[in-house]
C-alpha cells in the first residue's frame, strides 16, 4: 500500500519547498519593504501584483507546459521563483519589487498547476480523498512553516533572501529525478462570470468580496503588525495563526451549514469577520498576545468563508459542472485579491494601521447584507439534494487544477 503513495509522497515533498518559499517570501517582502521606508500604495500594489499575475498565469500556463512538458516546465517556474527571490535581495527598490511580483504570481501559477495536475495523475478515484487531505495538510505546515521561518531570521540581512532562493531550488528535485509518466496536458482555464452568477448569485459575489478581505489582509497583514509595534516573530505567529483558525473553523461550520440552509452560516461567518475587525479597528490593541488572539478570531470567521461559498455554489450545480463551477469561484476570488490591498492601503495611509481592518469589515458586511437579502428570493436546497461539506485547502496557494484532486468531483471513467 505504501509503494503505491510513494510517487505522491515525492511530489508533496517538491510541494511543501515551493510552499514554504512562497510562505517565506510573500511575509518577507512587506516586512522588508516597510523596514525600507516603501508607501503603503506600493506595499499594496505588490500583492495586487502577485494576485494578477498568479491570476494570468492560470490562464497561460497551461500553454507553456503543453509545449516545454511538465519537467522542463516546473524547472523553469521554480528556477525563476528562486531567480526573482534573489534578486529581491540583491536590488531594494519598491518600484522593481512590484513588478517582480508579477511574475512570481505568475509562475508560481504554473508550478502549482503542474504539481497538482501530477497529484491528480497519480491518485486513483478510490484514493482520491486521501491524497486531497494529505495535500491540504502540506498546504497549510508548508505555509506556516515558510512563515516561521522569518521569525528565527534577520529581516534586515540578505539571508532570508538567500533561504527563500534555496527552498524554490529543493522544490525542483522530487519532479527532476522522477522516472514517473508525465501527466495528461494541462486544460485551459475558462472564466464564464455570467454562468457562475445565475448558477449562484450569492456564491459569485462572496467570492469577489472574500477576495477583497482576504487579500488586504494577506498583503499588509504584516505591515499593520510593524507599525503598531510588535515583534518579527509575533507578526510571523499572527499570520499563521488566521489562516491555521480559519482552517480548524472550516469542518464545524461545514457541518453546521449541512442542517441548514448555507446561506445564514455564510452571513453568520461574515458578520463575525467584521465585529472582530471592527473591534481591532475601534480599540487598536497594541500588546502582541492580545493582538494574537484577535487576529486568530478574526482569521476563524474570515478564512471560513470561501468553503462555505463553493459549497452553496455546488449545491446549485451539476455534479459533471464542478470543477467548472469551482475553478471559476476560484479566479474570482483572485480578482477580489487583486482590489484588496489597493483598498487597504489607500484607507491605511489615509488613516491609521488599524483601517486594514475597516477594509475587510467593509467586504465582509456588504457580503452578509447581499447574502440576506438572496435568502428573501430563493428558496435554498434540501438538505437531501446536497453533497455532505468537504473542507478545502488555503485558495490563496491552488489552482484551478487542484479541484480535480477533489473528491467532489465527478468520477472519470477509464476507457
């Protein structure tokens, strides 16, 4: 049994490096850049940046790897992951910084799309399941782990630079020494808005405005914990800590949404994504503890959301439509990444550090208000006609691609 995981278990060795540098570069980058003295716009700008290339990439990758093949096509996406984290070291500048963003968006894309259309390749529809869980458990360590890493680290020095540069290289050699077939080319990613609208009203909107959150938090998380004051690793911890609460917060409230209609959790969950924020905002703790522990409700409410939204989406929809249906939710949530920060930072740098958070509160209480007002016109799905809820891995680190690990999707038949 074991020999048959064994070409999995390599790639999501290969995964959990490409994971962690991107952990670690993506906290780095805001840190370093608010040590240097870079705007809010500019900080801002840089995770609209990495949104809309990541954004791209899943559009054009796909063609890029049909042509060069998956081995030499990853190596390209890591080498240049590790390239661009190097020279983020080797020329600070905020200007250079957001567009070198860009293109780590954008390869990083196709290096996921790669790794996660060869998970799919080599899970069969009766471990499916197992290997979709085994891939959100390295999504999220890998995350926090590359995160963590800041905190044992100099952010004024070169080295993180160097470790980032490191780990995209380690993420190259489980695929280049393989010996395993090369997966089926990969499919082109289609965003049909107006299709994913009537299918579910309530589940487009949520995905943008989610996006809207989840991005400004995720770009100037750590930028709002420099400038209040806490420590490297206490911010390091923070960021963590959201999407790890988020994570834990997603099975309860999926089973709670299964007794009931979808809908009232998905408002529940925003409007305590938004008291929170709006608490932060009103009363600007300043002890790191307390900051924690704010944050980590925060991140519980917030970081549930996007779930609970595919979930209602595909109660709507065809079981042959999911991957459609999801992967479309999906590049709308990475254009609500790409509003985000610009929002936050503009209200940040016309306030105080605290107006990230009057950003996402902003986001999450027009999405409960919509969500209400949805439940007044359309009857919800009996719970007899739903798939039982099935927790995701973090959107902010999938593709499109990923979906057809998931064990919601329809099973393929062979010959």
């Amino acid at each position: 049994m074991f020999a048959s995981y064994r070409p999995i278990l390599s790639l999501l060795r290969g995964t959990a490096f490409l994971l962690a540098a991107t952990g670690l570069h993506g906290l780095l980058l805001p840190l370093r850049g608010q040590l240097e003295g870079f705007s809010t716009a500019s900080l801002g700008l840089m995770g609209t940046a990495w949104a809309g290339g990541f954004v791209t990439g899943c559009f054009f990758a796909p063609r890029i790897v049909r042509r060069a093949g998956h081995v030499r096509a990853f190596g390209a996406f890591a080498a240049s992951g590790a390239i661009v984290a190097l020279l983020t070291g080797l020329i600070i500048d905020e200007y250079f910084w957001i567009l070198l963003r860009a293109f780590t968006g954008f390869t990083m894309a196709g290096a996921f799309m790669v790794i996660e259309s060869w998970l799919n390749e080599k899970s069969t529809n009766e471990n499916r399941g197992a290997v979709f869980g085994l891939y959100m458990m390295v999504t999220y360590a890998s995350i926090m782990g590359g995160q963590m890493i800041v905190a044992g680290g100099d952010v004024k020095s070169a080295s993180l630079f160097m470790i980032t540069g490191i780990l995209f290289c380690l993420s190259l050699i489980p695929t280049a020494v393989s010996t395993a077939s090369h997966p089926k080319p990969l499919q082109d990613v289609s965003l049909d808005v107006q299709g994913l609208y009537i299918n579910s009203p309530v589940s487009a909107i949520a995905c943008l405005l989610i996006g809207i959150a989840n991005g400004a938090w995720g770009t100037l998380g750590a930028v709002y914990g420099a400038r209040i004051g806490i420590s490297t690793a206490e911010i390091a911890l923070m960021m963590s800590l959201v999407v790890v609460a988020g994570a834990a917060m997603q099975l309860p409230a999926g089973r709670l949404s299964d007794k009931t209609d979808r809908r009232f959790v998905l408002a529940g969950l925003a409007f305590g994504a938004a008291l929170f924020a709006l608490a932060v905002f009103l009363f600007e703790p300043r002890s790191g503890v307390f900051v924690i522990v704010c944050t980590a409700a925060y991140g519980a409410f917030a970081y549930t959301l996007y779930s609970i939204a595919v979930a209602h989406a595909n109660d709507h929809a065809r079981a042959e439509d999911f991957v459609k249906v999801s992967g479309g939710l999906l590049l709308l949530y990475g254009f609500g990444t790409m509003i985000g920060p610009l929002l936050a930072a503009g209200l940040m740098g016309w306030m105080r550090p605290e107006a990230l958070f009057l950003a996402t509160a902003f986001a999450h209480l027009c999405l409960a208000g919509y969500t209400l007002l949805r439940i007044s016109r359309r009857a919800p799905v009996p719970i007899e006609d739903r798939d039982a809820f099935k927790t995701q891995p973090a959107e902010r680190s999938i593709t499109p691609e990923a979906l057809r690990l998931d064990p919601r999707r329809k099973p393929e038949t062979n010959g």
